[in-house]
C-alpha cells in the first residue's frame, strides 16, 4: 500500500498506529465474530450517511475510503490486505462520514458493530489495536478538516464560534469558510442559495443545508442520536457528561449496566473548557479537557453506554421508574438516576453583556477561543484555577493576558503551581482589587472600562477579548422540586440531609440516604451541581465511581 496515495496528511512516525497491519492469529481471532465474503471492483460497502456500518478486515484486494462531494470524490485513505476499516463512529454507531469501496477483486471479513463492539470488549489485545487506531484516525481527520460538513461563518458572529466549539468538542471534523477572508466564499453560497445576512451556514453532507442550526438541529443532522425507544426501562441514566458524569458511565456500563448518558451540548463540562489540567494523577506533562473528556467519552462507548446529545427539561419524580422528559417531549424511563449537570460560570453585572458573549466575551479557553485573539491583547477574569490555566494558556499566543481579580491576590484560590506560572510570564499583568464595569463595541466588543476598587481610578482599554471564569451556579433548575437543594440551588446528599430535609420529601425508607444520594431515593448527585462538592477533577472523576456501588445497591432493594 503505497502512502502517497493516501489523501491525509499523515505523520510517517504515527502511520503504523493509525492503519496497523494485522498478523494471521489476530485475523484468525476476528474471524471468530464475522463472515468472510466476496468482493468486486467498484462494490460500495459503505455508502456516506448509512447508519449501520459494518466494519470490515481485508484479506485480499483493496478498500478505497474517500469523500463524496456531489458528484467529485476525495480520497481519505486505501486499505490494503491485513488492514481494516473504520474510525471513532463505529465506536459511538454514528453515521459513516465516508464511502468504502472495493478496487480490486478480494476476500474480506465483515462483522456488524454488535460484534465487533464485543470483540473490543473481550480481547484485549485487539481491543487496544481498533482503539488506538480509531482513535487517532478521528484525530487525522479533526487536525485535516475532514468530514462531512463545512461550516460558512464569520469570526465576528457569536453563533459561529458556538458552532465551532460544539463540533469540535464533539470530536467532528468540519471544513470551516470564513466570510470575511476566504475570496470565493461568494460563489459557495449562491451554489447553495444562501445569503451572506444568514451566516453561520451548516452543510450537512453535501446535501442539508441548515441556517444558523441550534446545536440540538445540529446533532440530528449528524446522527448523533439514536431514536429513543421510550417503553424501554434503563437501570441507570447519567445526566451530564462532565468528568463525574463520564465516570459514572464508564464504571456502570463496564459493570454491566444499562446506561444512558444525556449531554445538552458537548462532553468534557467546564472542564472541557480547560486549556491544560496538570495536577489530575497520572498526566504530569498535563492533559486539556477537552482531551481527557474525549478519552473518557470513548471509554464510555467502549463498554456500551448508550450516548444522547439532549437537554433534560423535566424530572417526574411521582412515581417508579422515574422519568426524564427532554426538551423535544421524549420521555426515558430509569430505575436510578445519577445527575452530572454541573454549573456554570456567573455572568458579569453588566447591562449589555449579552451582546458581547461570543462576540468578544467567553466562558471557555480553548483552541477555538484562541484563534479569535492572536497577537492581541486580552482579559481574564477570575482568580481561581480555571481562570489561571486560562491566563498562561492565551499567554502562549497574545500580546498580553490582563489578569484581574477582585480580590487582593491569588494565594487563596488558586494552585501553587499556576501563581508561579502567572508570576514567571512576561505577558501576564495581574490587576487584583479590579473589576469591569462596562463594555463598549457594535457587534463585537471594542474597548472595556475597568475600576481599581482601592484606588477608585477607572480606565478604558480597547481590548476587544474578554475571558470570564469567576465562580459557578449550578444546573438545578429543571429539577421540578423533587429534590432537596441547599440555599444556593445545590443539590443537599447523603449525611447533609437534614431530617425536615427528608420528611418534606416524603422519603419512604427505612434507611438513611447513601452517601452522594439525594432526598429522593436512588436519584444521586456527582460533582460540582453537589452541594459541598470538591471543586478538582480527579474529586468529579471519584465521586462518579462511588455512586455506580450505592446504584447496585439500590437495585438490589
């Protein structure tokens, strides 16, 4: 198989990993799940679209993999004998981004995914072989742009950088037009009959052509969801795909669970939004968050947790099973509840602030976010470690990082090890006893007036990006009453149920709430949206693993 017929960019050194080629024994093993059969030149195995994709060894011939595109093709990649097919889809049972065809006349193993997911699960040594390789063939083709969608937007649009991150924390590769610098943006959109006033533009397959799509319209268009069968009881759903929601899955579905994991928007929860977590164990050159919630959400895949891009509107909680209503009216039914939801950064006091968020104004730092600000100069607010791992992230790539905080310094909130980064950098300023009081701009924020609280002196800096990491209100809100919140909205667990706490909810058991369990009864609460909950990672991660024990108990009532 020659490489330079391969149509990625790949790196030589990473190319054995991402397309390896199988030995006699482990075909010989895979053989076990599937069929051998025939193949013809010009067979199309997989077509782009199709959303049950079978996966497939060859033994003999070619498997071509390219990109329709009207009526023009892209090649993506060849297989030849002893390599296979497939990527991070056939992991999560997506849609098949591209179509498999065979060149030459050959023999080839095919197995459906349900064998092919339990031949992941139960050989390990293979099972470490088509994951890797998904894995970083997924990467290959977020780093080229490669997919099944192009994006037409523009930098100055709020709704454009909010369809940029949900692709990209969902780990799906888009082509990305910018309005304002690509010369033939013009005549793509006539081609699709768009105007430039309807920008962001989504084109789903070469096919959809999606105006300004919510991101709920945008994960239907991709598949990312399967249709609910909603007779169906689940032994648990985990609600939020943060690291305490992540754990969970992983842990209930390898311990063979029924699991469904609801996300509104992408996995990884504020942590997501992390440039780099240095001190989670076990990654001491550190890890982003976006990073580590794609391990996470994959592992979770890998042991057959069920994942749904929705938003949970409405817990029922009179009666057993309980049941979540989603915002488009499905309802699933589940004997045990584990809720994830997380906060949310607080917004700035500011009478026009929602005119700026995503226009100059961002509750996340990522790669996304810093490509909107190179060269510039820019502010953070926020004197924990979030805020910090945001200031010495954006510092690699602007002119300057404006640190303010309202208090005097950062000792009391943040890490050690982030103060002496701040300390260390030339380009971070740390402005303490100092808040923003207003912001300027038409449609993308232009200038920001900031007050030293001390002094009392007020000044304006144009600085058209402002990066907003201050403390977080939890997503309690469509719990519909069922559950016990402290005075803050969190939701009150184990020994801080008080016992009015659980007359009011009428608990009906004899015995006292588990640890981590709410006032209604096999319903759990992990991580930040826990009242007294340590705000780390690796505390989230922990306390998702916990709540899968107290689950099995529960069903065992």
């Amino acid at each position: 198989m020659s490489n330079t017929r391969r149509g990625l960019p790949l790196t030589s050194s990473r190319i054995e990993k991402i397309f390896p080629k199988l030995t006699p024994e482990q075909i010989r093993r895979i053989a076990a799940y599937g069929r051998m059969r025939s193949v013809q030149p010009g067979e199309v195995l997989i077509e782009q679209g199709d959303t049950s994709v079978p996966f497939f060894v060859v033994i003999t011939g070619e498997i071509e993999i390219v990109r329709p595109s009207g009526a023009a093709e892209t090649l993506v990649t060849i297989h030849g004998s002893g390599q296979f097919t497939g990527e991070a889809n056939m992991l999560s049972g997506r849609r098949s981004f591209f179509r498999a065809r065979a060149t030459k006349p050959g023999k080839v193993i095919e197995l459906d995914r349900t064998h092919m997911m339990a031949l992941v699960q139960t050989d390990a040594e293979l099972g470490e072989i088509l994951m890797r390789a998904f894995i970083l063939r997924r990467v290959e083709l977020v780093a080229a742009g490669v997919g099944d969608v192009v994006l037409i937007g523009s930098t100055y649009s709020a709704d454009t950088l909010r369809i940029k991150e949900f692709l990209m924390r969902n780990g799906h590769p888009y082509s990305y037009i910018d309005l304002e610098r690509d010369p033939d943006v013009q005549n793509l959109l006539d081609s699709f009959k768009v105007s430039a006033s309807e920008i962001p533009v989504l084109v789903c397959r070469g096919q959809l052509v999606l105006r300004n799509p919510s991101n709920q319209v945008i994960a239907d268009c991709l598949g990312f969801n399967e249709s609910i069968d909603q007779t169906h009881v689940r032994d648990l759903v985990v609600i939020g795909a943060g690291p305490s929601g992540l754990a969970a899955a992983v842990y209930g579905a390898s311990e063979g669970l029924d699991v469904m994991v609801l996300e509104t928007s992408s996995p990884g929860g504020q942590a997501g939004s992390s440039s780099r977590i240095e001190n989670y164990l076990g990654f001491p050159t550190g890890i982003s968050g976006q990073e580590l919630a794609g391990r996470a959400y994959v592992q979770a895949q890998k042991f057959g947790a069920h994942m749904l891009i929705a938003k949970s509107t409405r817990l029922i909680c009179d009666r057993k099973p309980y049941i979540i209503e989603l915002e488009n009216g499905a309802r699933i039914s589940t004997r045990t509840i584990v809720i994830a939801t997380g906060a949310q950064y607080r917004k700035l006091p500011l009478e026009n602030l929602s005119r700026f968020e995503g226009a100059g104004v961002y509750h996340g730092a990522t790669f996304v976010e810093s490509q909107l600000c190179g060269g510039q100069e820019v502010i953070v607010v926020g004197g924990g470690n979030s805020a910090g791992q945001a200031a010495v992230f954006l510092a690699q790539t602007t002119k300057r990082v404006h640190m303010l905080v309202r208090s005097s310094g950062l000792a009391a909130s943040m890490s050690r090890y982030l103060i002496r980064r701040i300390e260390n950098s030339p380009t971070i300023i740390l402005r303490p006893q100092t808040e923003i009081v207003s912001l300027e701009g038409d449609n993308h924020l232009n200038s920001v007036y900031w007050r030293n609280s001390q002094t009392g002196q007020t000044e304006k800096n144009e600085i058209s990006h402002v990066f907003v990491m201050t403390g977080a209100d939890p997503n309690t809100d469509w719990l519909n009453g069922c559950i016990a919140l402290d005075d803050k909205g969190f939701i009150k667990t184990g020994p801080d149920l008080l016992p009015e706490n659980l007359s009011a909810a009428g608990w009906p058991l004899m015995r006292q709430p588990y640890v981590l369990e709410s006032s209604l009864p096999g319903v759990f609460a992990v991580g930040d949206v826990r009242g007294g909950s340590i705000k780390r990672v690796a505390s989230a991660v922990g306390e998702g693993s916990i709540a899968i024990s107290f689950v099995h108990k529960v069903l065992q009532e």
